[in-house]
C-alpha cells in the first residue's frame, strides 16, 4: 500500500465517439494520456482554458464517466467498476454549478443527510440528524436552515451545502471542479478560505480544477497546466509562477491580472495566435504547435512527454 500518496493516476484516457459520417465514428480524445500523483493533505491545482479536459479529469477519477484506458488509485487500491460502491466514501466530488447540482425537491436535510442513507452510517434518526447539524454548522449553515428548501438559499449558501454533502461520508479526496466560478467575488474569497481551513481540520486531500489562476495559486501546494486533454507543466505553485516554461503557460500567466498599475503598465500581455484545434482533427506531435512561436519540425512529428527541468518542475515541450 502507498502511504505517500492518496491518489495515483497512470496515464489515464478518456475518449467520446461522435458520429462525423452517416456508418462513422471518431474519437474525440477529451483526456489523453494524463499522469498525476497527490499526497495526503495536499492540493493540487489543474488549469487550462475551458474545453481542454479538466472536468473530464475530475469526473474519470471518480467514475462518474467509465475512463477508456488508465489506472487510478486511492490509497494503493485501483478503482474498478466492481469496487467503486465501496470506494466512493473515499472521495467524493464539489460540482461548478451549485444551482443544478442539488436537487430542489428535497430539503437541505436531506440533500445533505443521502449519502448517510446510501452508506448506512447512523444507527437511529437522531444521530443522523446530529451528524447533518454538525456537517452544517462545519460549512457555515444555521440549524434553522435545515428544513428549507434550495431555491431559498443564494449561491455561496448552496455551494456551502454542496459541500457538506461531499463531506458526510469522511472522504479522504475531494475533485473540487471549479466550485466558485459561479460566485460573486467577495463570496469567492469566502468559499475558498472555507476549502482550506476545512483541510486543515480534516486533512483532506483536494484536486481543485478553476480556469482562474489567481484562485489557483491562492488554494494550491502544486499546480498542473492543461492544453487539449494532456498535461502540459507540473510544478509547485510558487515555482510555476515565478519560472514558468512552456510557452502555453507564459501565456496564461501573462493574461492574470496585477493589481499594481505600474507592474502591469511595464509587463507585456502575450496573446497566442490561431485558435484552438479541434479535439476531433488534432495536429500531428505537439498538439500546441500551431499556435506556438518555437514551434520546429521535432514538434510535428513527435508529442513531447513530460521531462524533470529540476526543483520538482516537469515540462512537456521540445525547445524550452
């Protein structure tokens, strides 16, 4: 059994067939090839703009959609479909959109109390509803909030509730998929300072997937930077922000914004040329090479695998 890590993921591919002819089908490789380690207690950020994979990532680790190829461990056991009943307790998953990911027929109470029914875990109605009182006053929730129903609750109350739910069974790993990008600013800072003093009580592990990189480095020990369903840079947060290498992720960084006007007035804004490739036609080698500056003829024929630049920094590109 690995004691470092709680989760480990091998290479792990999802595919979607989509019809392109009338008798044809094409792979549109939404995660291709995807490897990552998390230590117990630790987060690890995944970017990339929208379309790339990362939610892709976050629902194959969890089965929600069955991966084509790959291996994904918790706690050194593999997750299969046989097993993934039992392993679900382990982890579980903090949705986008708080709106549709609650069911508004049902009370908070209930809401939060289900994975209590589905796993057995009380012996009697009061000690199912203490658990769920004690869950609620964790994420910030009042007692009284307990027979209301969703639509009552504002946006940040509703994500609160959503994560009570995640954690009612004690899972060791959350997939938190980008769970404040539907949030107003100021409930943003909230939601994400509740993410972190909850690991600190809890030790939980979480692989926070957001689009804004700013949120990312705030919440994140190590950083992964995805473009067109693989895993482009690796490294500790500090250490990707202020040395980044591959060309993709100079460009992200340079579009966060500073709040300094003089640092931002003195600093070039790196704006990538041509559009993104289809999932469904992608180039040969190098899928970033047709919007890359650095690109050379290596780069169309061979995709570069993650290499170790030192200091635990991992970087998938030929020239840099």
């Amino acid at each position: 059994m690995s004691s470092e890590y709680i989760v480990e993921v091998s290479d792990l591919k999802q595919y979607f067939p989509v019809r392109t002819g009338l008798f044809k089908k094409t792979p549109l490789k939404a995660v291709d090839g995807v490897s990552f380690k998390i230590k117990h207690g630790e987060t690890l950020g995944l970017v990339g703009e929208s379309g790339c994979g990362k939610t892709t990532v976050g629902r194959s680790l969890l089965h929600l959609y069955k991966p084509t190829a790959g291996e994904v461990k918790v706690e050194g056991t593999t997750v299969t479909p046989q097993n993934i009943g039992s392993m679900r307790s382990k982890m579980q998953m903090v949705f986008q959109d708080p709106y549709s990911s609650l069911n508004p027929r049902m009370t908070v109470e209930d809401i939060i109390g289900e994975p209590f029914d589905v796993h057995k875990l009380y012996s009697n109605k009061k000690e199912r509803r203490e658990k769920i009182l004690e869950l609620m006053e964790l994420v910030g929730l009042n007692a009284e909030h307990a027979t209301r129903y969703v639509h009552e609750f504002s946006g940040g109350q509703r994500q609160r509730i959503g994560i009570a739910r995640a954690l009612a069974v004690n899972p060791k790993f959350i997939v938190c998929d980008e769970p404040v990008s539907a949030l107003d600013v100021s409930i943003q800072a909230q939601i994400l300072n509740m993410f972190e003093d909850l690991q600190a009580k809890l030790k939980v592990a979480y692989l926070f997937i957001a689009h804004d990189l700013l949120v990312v480095r705030h919440i994140s020990n190590r950083i992964a930077v995805m473009y067109l369903g693989k895993i482009i840079e690796i490294a500790d947060s500090d250490e990707l922000n202020s040395n980044p290498v591959h060309p993709y992720t100079i460009s992200l960084l340079s579009a966060v914004p500073i709040p300094d006007p003089k640092t931002a007035r003195s600093r070039q804004r790196i704006v990538l040329e041509g559009d993104v490739p289809s999932p469904l036609n992608m180039p040969s080698g190098c899928a970033f090479r047709t919007r890359c500056k650095y690109a050379t003829e290596q780069c169309k024929e061979q995709c570069p695998s993650l290499t170790d630049r030192g200091n635990n920094h991992f970087v998938a590109c030929w020239n840099k």
